[in-house]
C-alpha cells in the first residue's frame, strides 16, 4: 500500500464530566462500521487528565488518472483525531494544546458550570481556531434529559450564543450545534459519520454517504435554539491565526503603589469580561496568565489566599506580583487589540520607564480609594504623591506630553484608577463627589490635566462574588476604544491634509505651466493634463480620508454612552456625553 495522503485532523475537547473521550470513541467505532475506517494507531485517552489519539486509514473515492510522467497518488488517506477528555485548571496551566487541526468538536454540558470552568474551556475553543486552520466546528451538547426539547437545548447553548453567533464571527466558521445522547439513554442523535465528516472529509464522501450525513444533521438540529436553528455561513477561506495589525496593539502602562488593586483589578475586569457577554470580551492567549487571573479571582470570590506561584499572598508585598500581561480584546472570534499590560511601582525615580510611557497609548495611574476618604490639604498631597508614586507619574506623563505636542501627535491617554471605591460609601451615601476626587487628582498629577492630554476618571470596585459584583472594572477597556479611534482618526485628518496640500501644488503648477507656455505645445498639454488627474485623485484620497475620520467621530459618540458613568476629560475640560465632572 502506497503512503497514504495527509487527511483531516480533528480535536475533540470538553470539561471534565462531560464525556468527550466517550463520545470521540463512539464517533471512532460508527465511522469504522460505516465507511470501512481501519485503526492505524493510538486508542481513547487513559484518563481524563490524559490526552488520547487516533491515526486512521480509509480508502478515498476514485481518482482522477494523474498526468503522464506525475507519480500515481495513493487510494488511502489519514484520518487523525486527539481528545482533550477534561480541560482542568492544571492541565490548562501546563499550556499543552496540539495544533494544526482543521476540525473542532466542543463537547459541552446541559448542567450549570462555574463561571471558571467555562472560560477555560472558551480558553482553549479560541486557541484551538487561532492556533489550528480550524473553520468547521460543532458544540456537541451532551447531559440532555429524556424529555428535554427545544427550550432545554436553547439553555444549553446560551453562553456560546454570542460568542459564535456575534456578526465579527459569521462567514467565518462553518458549524452546527447536535445534541448527543449516548446509547442506553433516551433515543437521539448518535454521533458518528456525519459528525466526523461533516468537520473535515464531505468533499470527498460520495453521493450516498453525503446524503446519509444531511439526514443524520437534519435530524440533530431542533428548531428554536440560537445555534441550532440554521448554520454558520460556509467561506471558502481558513480562519487563521493572523496577528493583530501593529496600529492594533495598545501599550498601557500601570503605575502606581503596590497594594493599590492594580491586579485585583484586572482579574475582576477578566471576571466580567467573558465570551459569553455580548461585546469585547478579555482573552489571554498565555494559559499560565489565564490560570493566574482565575486563582486571584476564585481566592477572592472564597476568601481564601491565592496559592498560584505569582500570586502575591499579602496585597502590599512587592516583587511577587506579576508586572507583565499580554491579552486581547476580542469580539466573538475574531480579535480586535492587542494589548500589552505594564504594572510598574513608581515610588521614586523610575527613569527607565521615560520611554515606555512616551511609546504608551494609555497610562493607568491606581490610587486606593481610602486614602482620598477626606480631601487633600498641601500638607497631605507632597506625602501621598510620594507614597502612591503620583509624583513620579505626573513627572512621566509631562516628559511623553511635551514629546508628543512637539512631535504633532497625540499624548497617551490618562485612566485614573480610584480602586476600592466602596470604602468611599457610609450607609449608601458617598463621602465624595467627583468634583471633589478630581480636586485631588488634579494636586496628585497635574499633567493629567495639561492641554491636549485626554483623562478619565474611573471608581472601580472589583466586588467580592455574586452579591458584591464588581463595578466600573470595564470602563479603562472601553477607554483603549475610544483612544484608539482618536488617534486613527488624527492620523486619517493629517492624511486628508497632507494630500489636498499635493492637490493643489498640483494645480498651481498646471496653471503656470498654461500660462507660461504655449497652449500648442503638446509636451505642456499632457503634463498639464497629468498634473490635474493627479490632483483629482488626491482630493478624492483626502475627501475619503475626511468620510473615515467622520465615521470614526459617529462611533466615538457611541462609545460615549458605554462610558456615561465615567468622567472624561480632554485639557482638563468635560468631553463626551460621560457624567460631569460635579455629578
């Protein structure tokens, strides 16, 4: 037997208690009865914490005859399949997911899950189509009861519904949601042929097996669930892992104090943030980021200390926090921005950060609400500037300001942090007003405040669980947004500049050159000529420009309403539609 050609290869992955190691064997044994599959190699995983494999062989339909002098291919064809039977939180921190796949089955349960457990396995559903050339896709939904009908299954599938079903991810995967019931259960959907080869191999299945596979997936869907009313568009291009453009990736620089949440607040902004959310949602490619923020919000949530090796037990112990994160903001699928996330201690000179700052799109200064529960005297502000590190922050953010003023550009943006703001609350009232918090910030960091500088006030809480949910955590990413727009929206208006100045050097020299020459001279006539489509063509350019700014500016407005508890600020003046700065 000649070698056989490279086949589809799928991946099979759910959380524990779901059986997905279960029902990849199932789909092995129907498929090897009904299209003559043989086992090559590897067998189901030993245990749910084991990875389990399979190499198959299947004869392929008849070939073309190759042509004279080509090599004859061979009739058989591979068929490999891998099973991530439990996706638990040490599996996941251990970061091993095999790759090169074209074909996902996500094995998901009827029952409720934490909230944790979900996003690791959303985890590894968005590695799997970044990392694999994945674009086919079923959410097998396993756990049905024996009466469970359409409203059963529409419950099953609701935290996938936005995250599968968003417009970024539409005509990019080809899927279908099937309920499985497995053999002693009720009578259902049995997963086999079409199941496998509705995710890698229909090409080349012949008339009757295609059809048995229609019938079998007709059959799986049930009308009234989200995703198992209709499926996903087909595209005839592979949704690949293609890296985030650079105008994409969005530095931001956390400064501050040790102690002052910057994390805790992270790891909240990672709790509410999820897939299943309609939006941005807060993804991190790094499974040892992701298993690091999902500890330090379950400790929260619990009460308990954090026992992953970056975790910092004691909040104000410096040096074993983790100062570098790099995630996403993605929607649905499909990625918006990269960011890449600096937490720095500024108590005292801190001059390696100069560049850092100044290369920054957004500069995050947390201050912990309790210390601003009375307002600031001149005696109080020179010793808070230096134990929240505010000094060296306003020094920081006036250096990349004047840098960027002198440069024509835009300075980074400024977030300030207020966390912890339930301790600003006695008996429901506020100790403070917003005027009365930016009065301190403005003696804290004035250079926020500078013209030209964009600042946000943010109160945040990051809550202890479902009763004390967290609050405001949001609004810095929503923030990157609307700092991303201005600065594409100041690049496409120096665009627009840039060429009607061109336009019309281009005119004044086609006039020149028809009032100097003469109008017979044809070598003038066709440069005149030139010089005036040339010109057309870059007012056309500029007035594009100026439409893509206009668009940028009715999106920004948009923006505005997701930031109208948030005070913005631009040169120290109320900006957007967010409260004002007395509310």
């Amino acid at each position: 037997m000649r070698t056989p050609a490279p086949g589809p290869r799928l991946l099979f992955l759910g959380l524990p208690g779901d059986r997905a190691g279960e029902l990849a064997a199932l789909a092995v044994r129907d498929a090897r009865r009904a299209v003559r599959l043989r086992t090559v190699a590897g067998g189901p995983p030993v245990s749910e914490a084991a990875v389990g494999s399979w190499e198959l062989v299947r004869r392929r339909p008849r070939q073309p005859r190759p042509e004279p002098g080509t090599p004859r291919p061979s009739p058989y064809k591979n068929l490999r399949i891998t099973v991530l039977p439990a996706l638990t939180p040490d599996a996941s921190a251990m970061g091993a997911q095999p790759a090169g796949h074209d074909g996902l089955v996500v094995v998901t349960g009827a029952g409720e899950r934490a909230w944790w457990e979900r996003r690791l396995l959303f985890h590894h559903v968005q590695r799997a189509l970044a990392d694999n050339r994945a674009q086919r896709i079923v959410l097998a939904v396993t756990g049905l009861g024996r009466r469970a009908g359409a409203a059963e299954l529409a419950e099953a599938v609701r935290p996938w519904a936005s995250y599968l079903g968003s417009g970024a991810s539409a005509g990019r995967l080809y899927g279908v949601t099937v309920p499985v019931r497995f053999p002693g259960g009720a009578r259902g959907t049995r997963p086999g042929v079409p199941l496998l080869w509705h995710l890698g191999a229909d090409s080349e299945l012949t008339p009757r097996q295609r059809r048995l596979t229609d019938a079998r997936l007709a059959e799986a869907r049930t009308s009234g669930s989200p995703l198992a009313l209709r499926e996903w568009e087909r595209v005839d291009r592979v949704l690949h892992a293609a890296p985030v453009p650079p105008d994409r990736t969005v530095r931001v620089t956390v400064v501050g104090a040790p102690g002052a949440g910057r994390t805790t607040v992270l790891a909240a902004a990672h709790r509410v943030l999820g897939p299943e959310r309609p939006g941005l949602w807060l993804h991190l490619p790094d499974p040892g980021a992701l298993h690091d923020l999902i500890t330090r919000r379950r400790a929260r949530e619990e009460g308990t200390t954090p026992s992953t090796p970056g975790a910092s037990s004691t909040p104000g112990t410096p040096g074993l926090d983790r100062e570098h994160w790099h995630f996403q903001l993605a929607d649905g699928t499909v990625p918006v921005m990269d960011v890449d996330w600096l937490e720095a201690d500024t108590r005292g000179a801190r001059p390696d950060l100069a560049d850092r700052v100044r290369d920054s799109q957004c500069v995050i200064v947390a201050v912990d609400a309790g210390l601003l529960d009375v307002p600031l005297d001149e005696g109080r502000t020179a010793e808070l500037r230096e134990r929240t590190g505010a000094a060296t922050a306003d020094e920081l953010i006036q250096a990349a300001a004047t840098f960027h003023r002198d440069a024509d550009g835009l300075p980074p943006q400024v977030v300030l942090l207020l966390t912890g703001v339930d301790r600003l609350l006695r008996d429901g009232r506020p100790l403070r007003t917003r005027a009365g918090l930016l009065d301190d910030f403005r003696r804290l960091v004035p250079a926020a405040f500078a013209p030209g500088v964009l600042t946000a006030l943010c109160p945040v809480s990051a809550g202890t669980g479902e009763t004390d949910p967290p609050t405001g955590v949001e609004a810095p990413y929503w923030l990157l947004l609307l700092q991303q727009l201005r600065r594409e929206a100041h690049r496409l208006t120096a665009v627009a500049a840039g060429e009607e100045e061109k336009a019309e050097r281009l005119r004044e020299r086609a006039e020149r050159r028809k009032e100097t020459t003469s109008r017979w001279n044809p070598v003038s006539r066709v440069l005149g000529f030139a010089d005036g489509r040339r010109a057309d063509r870059g007012e056309g350019r500029a007035r594009a420009a100026r439409d893509a700014a206009a668009a940028n500016g009715e999106i920004e407005k948009l923006l505005h309403r997701d930031l109208r508890d948030t005070t913005v600020l631009l040169g120290g003046e109320p900006y957007g539609t967010g409260s004002t700065a007395g509310s």
